[in-house]
C-alpha cells in the first residue's frame, strides 16, 4: 500500500510464517464476503465500499459549514460517545497543533468534547467556558437516545438559546443522526436544525468517513478530501487482492488471529506520537467492541511511548507473558527540531548534539522493540511514511478491514454490540425510568 506496510518479521521467534500463510484460503473466503457482504452482520457492511462511494456534494456541503462555522465560532463542541465522537478526535488530535487550544489567533474553531462520561463537574466546568466564549454544536448520535450525549445536549441546547435566542441556535447547532428515526432526528427536525444522515448499514465505531468524523474533523481545518482520498486508495488496494503477502490487512489480521490461538490474549497498540494517543482510543473500540464476545476476543489496549515506558514499560517487559504489542510507527516528523550543543554539557547530552528529536525518538523505538521481543512480547510493526491526511485516511481503512477479517476468523459478529445494554439497562433502572419497575425493584434489593 502507498502509505502503509507491515513488518511481522519480530513474531517469528513466536509463531511460525507456515501457520499464518495457513489461513490463507480463509482470509479469502472472508475477504470475498466483506466486498460482496454476505458475511455475519452483513447489514452493517456499507463501510467496506464508503470511501469510494462518499458524495462530493455531500463533502462540499461539509466544508461550506465548516465555514460557516469558523466565521461564528471560537469552540466547536461535538456531543457523542464511542463510535459517534473517537473518530472525530482521532484524526483531529493526530493532524492538529496539541496547542491550538491555547493560541489567540486562530484560523479555526478549537474543538471541545461533551457527552462522553456523566460527569457533573466536567460538564459544569464547559458551562462556564460556553458562557465566555463564541461557539456552535454538532450533536451526533446513530440511535439519536444514548442517555451521556442527550444529557449534554439537553445542557448544551438550553445554553445555547439563552445566549443567542432560538434563531441564533438553530443556525449554531448541527445533528447528526439516523435519517429516520430516533429522538434526536425527531427534535432536529422540530427545531429547523441543519442536519447530516448516518448511514443506515454504517455502524458507530466503522462511521468516522461519514458525516459523524468528517463534520468535525473539516471544522479543526483539515482537509477532509485528503483523508477521503487515502482512504479510497486503501479501500482499492485492499479489495484487488485476498493474498496475505500482498495485502497488508490480511496479513495483519491472520498474524493476531495466530497469535491470538497461541495464548497472546492482550494487544498492545503502541505509538511514538502523543498526536495517535486518540487514534487508539478509537483503534481500542474497534477492536474491543468487534471481537469482545461469546466469551472470547484479543483485549485491546494501548500505550503511547516513551510516556508510557515508564509507567507500563515494567509490565510488558517483565509480566504476564500473554501479550504482543502493534506498533504505529511514524518515519518522518513534519517539523525539524535539533538538539542544541551545551557548553558546560552538564547534563551530558553532548552527544546527541545535532541530532533531530526525531532520529532519539526513532532509536528510542527500535530500541523499546528489541527489548519486548527479547522479553517475549511479539512485535508487529506497521510503518506510515508521514503523519498526514491521506496515511490517516489510508490508517482508519486499513484498520477497518482488518477487525472485519479478524472478526471473521474469530467467528463472530464483528458489527453487533450486545454487551453494551448491560450497563444502560441496570442505570435506567436504578434511575426509575418509566418501562424499568420490575428490574428496577430487583436491582435496588441487590445492592442493599
Ligand atoms: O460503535 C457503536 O455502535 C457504539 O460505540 C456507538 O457508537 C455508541 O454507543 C454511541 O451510539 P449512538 O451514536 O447511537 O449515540
């Protein structure tokens, strides 16, 4: 791939090429049955042909708010959760200035979060911030009724009206929601807001090149017709071929998937980059929410290096011996930063004089991942060139097709999510919500 590839040469001390060529005509059966959608959940495949299928007027009409927007707005806020709000902030954190929030002039909107966790401090804190500050709101919700981000939005929609009046909200709020049904469609269209359609056979967490990313992330700036771009080009080369030596995401699903039977339950996706730190986030549901059931499924978690080297480095190198670790690795920085020579070198860096952060950074990561493989952690290594629109855009595809495959070869539903009720069913009845009595009266005696 342009902007992709993958080195599984570190597994090797671990489990043998034979076994993951031995897949072979299984990643070919599922390969076909996601391009022809005829696999498990196949109802919730249309993110298999998005990118090339994404509307140009669709895109212009994104980018025309999001100017819209940038002529009325200091703070963007987004209110989501999960699928509805990780894309967003994957891609905006990884291709945006960490310091935007504090600079004065600013090109566009800064985007802030809401929805996301029932905190009361933190949703009195962003009150307080709205009260100051000029802002819009994209509110974005497939069901339109997930309880955190009709909280804020419920919030957010009455703060709104009273600082700008009813006419100055509904030409600062957006929806993004089901085209049909749902609470949340229901109010938009009452209130006369603008308003974007998920699409039906799109789920949450595969949604970030629908309006639901797309909307926010062209708000922060970023060029949206870029990141479809490498995400068209990832979609192409992934569809022209099954066979695991030339495509990438076949050979990276049918390495977890071997090592996953050889006792590796845990992987770890590590970056070099505070910017990915969000990018695993979403990598995190992804995984975790396509593969976590029927009692089975990697557990996907993450880490972002060096930061985290010294506070997990301990356990992956030396504990539990049930894990591998992916790593993101970036070549190329987009700035250059060169270490300065000391006089007095008290803190004996000399050495590193002239030297680029860049090129530390990069022998900080061979080195951390000579040192898993040695401490027996498997290593798979997948390499973008630049972090950029277009390898972003190539990344989130790529990523996508992979958790189908590795789905598939699990055996189950990549695209439900039944757990998730668990939790939402015991909160409502312990909120006494109307429909929730019975359950209500039992949960309550279980806690006495
Ligand atoms: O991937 C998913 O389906 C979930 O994470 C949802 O995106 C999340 O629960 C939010 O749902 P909704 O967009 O309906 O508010």
């Amino acid at each position: 791939m342009k902007n992709i590839s993958i080195d599984i040469s570190k597994t090797y001390n671990f489990i043998k090429q034979d076994e993951i060529i031995s897949l072979q005509s299984e990643i070919t059966k599922h390969h076909k049955a996601l391009f022809d959608k005829t696999g498990k959940g196949k109802d919730f495949l249309g993110w298999v042909d998005l990118p090339s299928s994404i509307d140009e007027k669709i895109l212009s009409k994104i980018q025309a708010d999001a100017k819209r927007i940038s002529k009325i707005a200091e703070l963007f806020v987004v209110i989501g959760i999960g699928g509805s709000y990780l894309g967003a902030r994957a891609v905006i954190d990884a291709l945006s200035n960490p310091f935007t929030g504090l600079m004065s002039e600013r090109k566009h909107p800064f985007i802030i979060y809401a929805g996301n966790n029932i905190s009361e401090d933190y949703h009195a804190e962003l009150m307080e911030l709205l009260d100051k500050k000029e802002y819009a709101v994209a509110v974005i919700s497939k069901s339109g009724t997930t309880t955190e981000p009709a909280i804020a939005f419920r919030l957010i929609k009455n703060h709104c009206e009273k600082k700008y009046g009813k006419q100055g909200a509904k030409e600062r709020i957006i929806a993004i929601t089901d085209k049909a049904k749902g609470a949340l469609k229901k109010l938009a269209v009452n209130e006369g807001y603008t308003t974007y359609d998920i699409p039906d056979d799109v789920g949450g967490r595969y949604s970030v090149l629908t309006p639901v990313g797309l909307l926010p992330i062209a708000v922060a700036g970023i060029d949206i017709k870029k990141i479809v771009i490498g995400a068209v080009a990832a979609e192409k080369e992934i569809k022209t071929s099954s066979d695991i030596n030339k495509n990438p995401a076949a050979l990276y699903a049918a390495t977890r998937s071997i090592l996953y039977g050889n006792g590796k339950q845990l992987e770890i996706l590590a970056n070099f980059q505070p910017s990915l730190q969000y990018f695993t986030e979403w990598w995190k549901q992804l995984y975790g929410e396509s593969e976590g059931k029927e009692n089975k499924g990697i557990f996907p978690a993450g880490v972002n290096f060096t930061t985290d080297l010294h506070s997990m480095g301990q356990y992956i190198q030396d504990g539990l011996r049930n894990i591998f670790e992916t790593v993101i690795s970036v070549e190329k920085s987009n700035k250059k930063l060169i270490v300065p020579i000391d006089e007095d070198n008290l803190d004996g860096l000399n050495f590193l004089a002239g030297k680029g952060i860049q090129e530390v950074n990069k022998m900080a990561e061979l080195g951390t991942m000579l040192a898993h493989v040695d401490g027996n952690v498997p290593n798979i290594k997948i390499t973008i060139p630049q972090l950029n629109e277009e390898s972003i855009g190539e990344l989130i595809y790529f990523f996508e097709f992979a958790c189908g495959l590795s789905g598939y070869l699990l055996g189950v539903n990549p695209f439900d999510q039944p757990g998730v009720e668990a939790y939402k069913n015991n909160m409502f009845a312990l909120l006494d919500k109307p429909g929730f009595e019975e359950q209500s009266k039992n949960i309550k005696a279980r806690l006495k």
